[in-house]
C-alpha cells in the first residue's frame, strides 16, 4: 500500500467519523432540547454538517468512480433541499403560532398577521 492510499484512508476515516460524532451528537440534542425551536436547529445541524462531511469521507474511500458522482449528486440534492425543509418546518410553526421564547430583556417586533380582519359587516361607513 502506497503512502498516498494510506493518507487518503485515514483522511476518509476521519470525515467518517466527525461525520459520525456530529450525527450522535445532534441526534442527542434532538432528543434532549427542550422545545420545537432548539430541537429543529439540531436537525438542520445534522443535515448541513454530519451528512456532508459523511458523504466526503464515502467519496474518498470509493475513489474515482461513478460510485463517487452519484455521491456527488446526492450530497449536493441533500444540501439544497436539508436547508429547505427546515426552513419549512419553521415557518410552518411560525404562521400556526408557535412563537420561540423570547430572552429576558429583548422584544421583538410581533408579525404582520397573514390576512387583514374584515371589516365588520354590521357597521354602515
């Protein structure tokens, strides 16, 4: 085994297993954090990092293959659309009423409600 292959297995294993020690430790937090808002910055945490710090390592062990461009392809699927679902996901509790907690000290600015209230049809203006 030449010192190039070994340089190149070891960095593999290395994306691996940060991928990996990042993906237990969101894993945790999903579990463990105590509300919606904390437990979904945990998911998109192990979207961003672990799976494409997984995919790099899984590159370099396929070498260059057409094993390799699939795992292109579907890294950079996951890194457009793992973004995009959380993003969703937010939103969509931010519209239903979910609200994150606010830190003493700090006021936010509460949204602009999605539809104007109509106006009351017993009223002659």
């Amino acid at each position: 085994m030449s010192l190039i292959a070994i340089i190149v297995d070891v960095l593999s294993w290395v994306f691996i297993l940060s991928g990996s020690f990042i993906l237990v430790i969101g894993a945790l937090g999903t579990m463990r954090l105590p509300n919606f808002w904390t437990r979904l910055h945990a998911a998109s945490v192990i979207d961003s990092a672990a799976i494409i710090l997984l995919f790099i390592g899984m590159c370099l062990q396929a070498g260059l293959t057409l094993v390799t461009v699939k795992l292109i392809i579907i890294g950079v699927f996951l890194f457009i659309t793992g973004p995009t679902a959380t993003h969703a996901a937010a939103n969509a509790a931010l519209v239903s009423g979910a609200r994150p907690k606010e830190a003493e000290g700090f006021t936010g600015a509460e949204p602009e409600p999605l539809t104007k209230p109509d106006p009351d049809p017993d009223s002659q203006e």
